[in-house]
C-alpha cells in the first residue's frame, strides 16, 4: 500500500499535476474579484463559497490521468497478475491523489482569501472545511476517472460524472462558513466525505474489473 502511495506521488509530483491544480485554483479565484468588482464587502461575503467553487474545478483537472494511463500500460493487469486486490489499489490512488492536491490546495486557500478580502476567521472555517471535504474530493476523482476509463472520449464527460455527485461537498463546505450553523454543516460535510472515502474504493475497484474484462 505504501509503496503504491509513493509511486503515485512521485507521478503526480514529476507530470506537475500538484502544480497544475494550485495554479488554476488560484487563476479561478483571481478572476472572481475582477468579475465582481472592486466591493469589498461583496468580496468577503462570497469569499469563501468562491474558494470551494474553485476547489471543486481544479479537482477535476487530474482525474483522467489517475486510472486510464495505468489501464492502457497494463499496470492493473500486473497487480491482478501479483494477487492485488483492486480496493487496496483504488485506495492507494486515493491517498496519493489527496497528498498530492489537498495540502497544496489549503496553502493556496490562504493567497485567496487575500485575493477576496476574507477575514482570519473565515480563512479559518475555509481551511478545516477543506481539510475535511478534500479526501471526500479526492475519493470521488478516483471513482469517476475508473468510471470513464477505457471509455472512448472518456475525458469529455468526467465532468458530468463528477460535478454533480460534488454538489453536496460544495454545499456543505460553502455552509460551514456560516458563524450561526456551520457547525451543523461541517458535521454533515465530515459524514458526506467520509462516505466517499470508505465506499469510493469499493466502486473504483468494481469499474476497474470490469474495463480489465
């Protein structure tokens, strides 16, 4: 499992992927204030659902290279060949994935909250709601990128499948930012990303079993 981690790491590390996320993470959030304009209260005040829209966005970026480059190299037929089992595949996948856009995304998330005028407590509940809602983000690319692999223009529609299974983690991350009821929306935003963590690779490893037949 470790060593799967860092393979998957170490990928993502070399191709820029990590890069490619935070960049366009933070090219989203920039043209926000040029949109919307110079209101500074405005700004504040749609801040942080502006910061999960960009997040949701970038996630999408990755995910058709998380599983289809391993499934036409035969990389899936090896492990079935060495007795792996494809959920323990799918979760390394996962992990990696996380390691490799969440962390960097939560330090971009403080340059945006500059960009958008948000206050440190703000930037706060931000922070912890990505901390909490970015595995569930990284479970739901790994599942969607099994989906559409080996599908031809598979690329096209990742962001059918994915957008709008993300719409509860958008808006449940969005209301944690609300200093009245946030904390009854962190907790349904901790349970929807933890359902997508222990049920993604369980799927994943469906699809990917099916695309090897």
């Amino acid at each position: 499992m470790i060593a799967l981690v860092r393979r998957d790491l170490r990928r993502s590390v070399s191709s820029g992927g990590a890069t490619l996320v935070v960049a366009f993470f933070l090219l989203v959030a920039t043209l926000f204030p040029f949109a919307i304009g110079p209101d500074a209260a405005l700004l504040a005040r749609i801040g942080g659902g502006v910061i999960w829209t960009a997040a949701l966005l970038a996630a999408l970026l990755p995910v058709e290279r998380l599983i289809g480059p391993d499934l036409e190299a035969g990389v899936f037929d090896q492990f079935a060949v060495r007795g792996l089992s494809m959920t323990s595949v799918a979760m390394a996948k996962t992990i990696a994935h996380w390691l490799g856009f969440g962390p960097p995304l939560m330090l971009a998330a403080v340059i945006a909250a500059g960009l958008l005028n948000l206050s440190a407590d703000t930037l706060l509940r931000v922070e912890i709601g990505l901390l909490i809602g970015t595995p569930g983000l990284a479970a739901l690319a790994v599942v969607t990128s099994a989906l559409v692999a080996g599908v031809r223009g598979g690329g096209a529609v990742t962001g059918l499948v994915m957008l709008p299974l993300a719409v509860p983690l958008l808006i449940f991350g969005a209301g944690s930012l609300d200093p009245a009821g946030g904390a009854g929306a962190v907790k349904l935003l901790a349970a929807v990303s933890l359902i997508l963590v222990a049920g993604a690779p369980f799927i994943a490893a469906a699809a990917i079993r099916a695309a090897l037949d």
